[in-house]
C-alpha cells in the first residue's frame, strides 16, 4: 500500500487537487474557517435575525468605553462582570425587538424633529457649538461622522417612539392605585423596646481560648487572608503622553483659532416681536387671501406708528403665546424658529419692520427689538485651550506609528520597560496589585486585561514585560513583575485585633439576644411595664425602627390585638415589639397626593415593559440557554 503510494505520488496529487478546487470555489477560504470560528456562533436570535458572539463583543467594548468616559474611576471589576456583559446582551436584543417593531409599525423620525431633539436634549448640550451647530471635532474624538451620528441619533428617536406610545398613555386604574398606595402609608401603633448589642460590649471579656476558637473555624479563614499581590512596574502610552513632547507653532495656533471661530464666538440672539395673521396651508385661497389682505392692512398700520406695534399685537395677533405680551418673543437664536421666520429676523437691523414673512402657520409683521453676542473671544483668552486641542489631534495623528514601536520595544527588549520609556518619551511607575483591580482605580490600574496579563504564569515565573495591552481608547500599556506574594493566611497574632473585635460583637448580641428572649417571655405574660410610650410607623415615616423592626411590624397578622414578637438584629440586638392598633391613612394625607405621580409613573413603566415582553414573544425573541458570559 505504501509502496503503491510511493510510487504515484503525481497522481494522488492531481486527484486532491480536483477535489479541493471546487469546494474552494463554492466556499471559499473563510467559509471554511467560519464553520469553527466562535466568534460567528449564534447567542441569541429575534424574528429570525441572528446576533452573534462577535457582536456581543463588540458592543460590550463599545458600552465599556462609554461607561469609562462617563465614570473614570469606576471599579473595572463591574465592567468584566457575567451580569455587565449580560446586560449587554440583553441590550442587544432589545434594539433588535424595537427596531423590529418599529418597521413592523412603520415609524420614522422626521428631519425637523431630529433637528429638534439635537437643540433641546440638555443629554446632547456637550456637542452643541455656541451657534447651534454639531461639533464636528468632539464627533471625530468619538470616532464617529456626522452623518453616522444623524443616522444613530435618528434610529434611537424612532425606535423610542415603540415603546412611548404605550407608556404616555397608561393611566392607572383608581382601586389598584389607591390600594398599592394604602399599603406603603398603612400605619401601626407599636411599641419596641430594643436591647443594643453595642450596651453589652464593655462587658464582654473573650479569653484566648475564645479568639483562637474563632480564628481557626475553617469558616472564619477567609476573613484573616492576605490575598495574592505583585509589586509591579508599569508603562501607559497615550495621546496626553504623546502630547507633552509635541510643541505646536504659534501660526499653527493662529491658524486654528481663524479656521474654527465659530467655536470661540458667541452664538448671537436676537429678540423680536411678531404679530400673527393665521392661516393653515390647507385653507382655501379665498380664506388665504382674507388672512393676507389683514395682515397687509396690521402691516401699514404698525409701519405709519411703530409706537403701537405691542398694541397692535395684543389686539390683532392669533399667537396666543405671545399676544398678550405685545407680540414679544424674548431671546431666540437660530434654531429656534421655522425657516422663512429665521432668516427673515437675522437679516434685519434693531428696530425694523419686516414686510409680510409666510410660514406654515401664516402671515407675520416682524419687528426687531435687540441684538446680543455674536462676539468673538480674544485669541489670547483661549491661547491654552487651543493648545491642548492642536496637540491632542497631533498626538492622535502620532499614535498609529507610537503604538507600533511600543509593542515592538517591550517585546524585543522584555528585561525592562526602561527602554520604551525613554524611547517615547514615558514615564515608569510602580505600583501594587491583587488579580481585581481595587475600588477606585483608574486607568492601567482599573484594566482586568492588564492585571490578567500580569498575573499570568509565565510573567509571575519569568519577570518579563507583559506584551502590549489596550486598557482603554487609544491607550496601551506594559507592566513586568517586581515581587510576588501568594495568597496566604495572616497569622494569629497579626490580626489578633480585628479578632477580638469579632469575638467581642458576637458574645455582646448574644448576651443582648438572651435579654431580649427573656424580656419577650414576660411582656407575653402581661408584664408591661418599662415599654417605651407607643409611636405610629409605616413604610414611608419608620419612626428611627430598624428595617428588620418596620417590616416584622407591617408583616404582623392584625386579626388579634395586641400582637406581642420578637425581632432578631443579628449582631447588633433584639427588639420586643408590642403591635397594639392599625390606623389606615387619612385621606387627606400630604404623601398620598405626592406619591401618586410616582405610581403613576411606575405603572407607565410597568405597561411599557409588559408591551415590550408581548413584542418579544410575538417576534420570536431568545437568547440560547447554552450562553455564558464570555
């Protein structure tokens, strides 16, 4: 057989070849690599459209670049969390629900109410220029173009319109309202009497044999573990790194600040007066020609006397916003106001009449009343600003070719960070870390790759510079091992402190616990004597009462009165509770009337998310029961 193989080896190769070719030519060379590529497998599907593992990725980055921009010092531990990435997911299949939905509906969002949105959403204020417009520089530090900006901006206006028909239209029903609400504001009058833990702690006395009882329960270990940690160096490239070695010409300063002067200039306002002759496009001709003659008539008459153009506006404008102020409109910018209204008021000078101004509501008299800003501010006032704008998109220019050589330099030199430091420009810090990164740290610190990267077996064996990593936009970072300490047990006698601490708090609520046992015996004998005075609690004012205290009150079956129990604190006591009557609340209660916007709203919520679940199952939405969190 071998022999036969051999010996025609051409053959075999030619018989191969006609059966490799064609596969190639119907699948192609990544066909074949999808089949067993994980990042194409399918984690959740809706209305027969499937989302895969690569897209969860990806936008599981894109929301943790969001949430860091946001929250810099966030815990990165969250970020990296199954529930976090979940959440994701979750995301994921809603806009697809909702997109779904919304073409199924066929919703749209009109240009006028994107521009709308833009100038009124205060979420949005950060990208709006002085003048009204979109900064383009901000969009492009975000990676994205106006136009992909306008297209996301208007798929999320359309989708949310799904969901807000529902919401804006649910109105709760009196008798579930009135009833969730009794039982938030439901008070009872009770009397507890609490025996503190905290009074019996002077008169603990553990022994020895109590605190090494305690620290050696195997249950007990993990509060005295010193967890693992490495002492590290560390490097951390970014555009603020790059841009403190750029110097940037002061008539490139110059330049910028003429090529960008709508960014220092003041957004001009103009304010003005109007008078309002209504008249609907879809009037007759006749009934538009009525309406235009009247304001050609207003018109002659606010030109002849000027003094009695607000006069003239109270008694004669259809705008019943501002009619009863003479016709005035306060401040406006450009934006504001329809078109043909706009342009007109912006081309005149204070104190000017416009001629008639048609708009979709009718005919308008226009009179300018006062200008302000349109200013620009002096180059020298925004000097550093420009400075560190002009070197932040030099350093974003840069940061392609730097990062190449930072790979490449703590790769090929993986003794010291030393190299590249000096190579760019960096400086190498030290630091010490556990396997999570510690609440509140930031940047390299605050990266789960990195600490990954560092705690990894081959750098903890080798003490080598990690490879490069990506800790956030437009960052990367090295880290190599100085010193290493394993998770170990702290001994006895370095954390006999926090022991007796421990040993102390239990033997003191046992103690208050025993007291309180007893003190609940006789009140159920009918010894009531050293109670408290009564005081009336409910959920919405618990009086200063523990929440375990509030909730055993409320959860008390009322039938027999009194209601004598007792309430375990854990470590901090035990409370007798004496639950002598129910007072349902006043009608007239001030919280009634304040909270009943806030059901309101929960209610709106509630149907909202109820519509949403029906949407889902009525398109078929699911994530696979074999998906885990990558």
């Amino acid at each position: 057989m071998f022999e036969f193989v051999r010996t025609h080896t051409k053959l075999l190769l030619f018989v191969l070849v006609i059966l490799i070719i064609p596969s190639f030519v119907f699948f192609g060379v990544q066909g074949y690599t999808q089949f067993n590529d994980p990042s194409n497998r399918t984690v959740a599907s809706v209305d027969g459209r499937k989302i895969t593992q690569r897209e969860w990725d990806a936008a599981h980055q894109r929301r943790i670049e969001q949430v860091r921009r946001q929250v810099p010092g966030i815990d990165a531990r969250l970020l990296d969390s199954p529930e976090f990435k979940r959440e994701t997911l979750d995301a994921l299949v809603r806009d697809e629900v909702l997109r779904r939905a919304a073409e199924k509906l066929h919703l749209a969002t009109t240009d006028e109410r994107l521009q709308r949105s833009f100038l009124n959403d205060p979420q949005l204020a950060f990208l709006r220029q002085a003048d009204g417009r979109i900064n383009r520089d901000l969009l492009a530090a975000q990676g994205m173009s106006v136009e992909q900006f306008e297209s996301r901006l208007r798929y999320d206006l359309t989708i949310q319109q799904v969901l807000d028909g529902v919401a804006n239209s649910a109105t709760p029903a009196a008798l579930p309202a009135r009833t969730a609400l009794n039982a938030l504001l439901e008070r009872r009058e009770v009397q507890v009497q609490t025996f503190a833990a905290s009074d019996y702690a002077t008169t603990v006395r553990p022994s020895d044999d109590d605190i090494a009882a305690y620290y050696n329960d195997p249950a007990n270990q993990a509060q005295f573990r010193a967890p693992e940690q490495a002492r590290i160096e560390y490097v951390v490239l970014d555009l603020q790194a790059l841009a403190r070695g750029i110097t940037v010409p002061e008539e490139d300063l110059r330049k910028y600040y003429e090529e960008n002067a709508a960014r220092y200039t003041q957004a001009e306002e103009r304010r003005a007066s109007h008078i309002l002759v209504k008249a609907d496009r879809s009037a007759s001709a006749d009934e538009r020609a009525k309406a235009k003659a009247k304001a050609e008539s207003l018109l002659a008459q606010a030109r002849a006397n000027p003094q009695q153009f607000a006069a003239l506006a109270k008694a004669h404008s259809d705008d019943p916003g501002s009619a009863a102020q003479g016709g005035d409109l306060d401040w406006f910018g450009r934006g504001a106001m329809v078109k043909p209204f706009e342009d007109a008021v912006f081309a005149m000078k204070p104190g000017e009449i416009s001629p008639l101004v048609e708009t979709d509501f009718g005919y308008h008299i226009i009179r300018l009343d006062a200008v302000r800003g349109g200013e620009r501010r002096p180059f020298d006032s925004v000097r550093a600003e420009i400075t560190e704008e002009v070197r932040r998109q030099l350093a974003l220019r840069k940061y392609a070719e730097a990062a190449e050589q930072f790979s490449n330099t703590v790769y090929e030199q993986p003794d010291s960070l030393q190299p590249v430091a000096d190579k760019l420009g960096l400086e190498v810090r030290t630091a010490t870390v556990q396997r999570t990164p510690a609440p509140g740290a930031s940047g390299a610190l605050a990266s789960a790759s990195l600490l990954e990267a560092v705690f990894a077996e081959a750098s903890l064996r080798t003490r080598r510079n990690t490879e490069a990593i990506e800790v956030g936009a437009n960052q990367l970072a090295s880290a190599r091992v100085l010193e290493h300490q394993p998770q170990r047990v702290r001994p006895l006698d370095e954390v006999r402190d926090q022991v007796r601490a421990r040993v102390v708090a239990q033997q003191a609520a046992a103690l208050a616990r025993k007291d309180g046992e007893a003190r609940l015996a006789a009140v159920r004998g009918g010894d009531t004597t050293g109670l408290p005075a009564p005081v009336v609690l409910s959920r919405d004012n618990p009086r200063g009462q523990p929440r375990e205290v509030v909730d055993a009150v409320l959860r008390a079956d009322a039938a027999s009165l009194p209601a004598v129990f007792g309430v375990d604190l854990g470590e901090r006591g035990y409370a007798v509770v004496r639950l002598n009557a129910v007072q349902p609340p006043a009608n007239d209660l001030p919280q009634l009337a304040q909270l009943q916007p806030r059901y309101a709203q929960a209610w709106a919520a509630a149907e909202a998310q109820a519509y949403y679940d029906a949407l889902k199952r009525r398109l078929r939405a699911e994530v696979r029961s074999d998906v885990k969190a990558p």
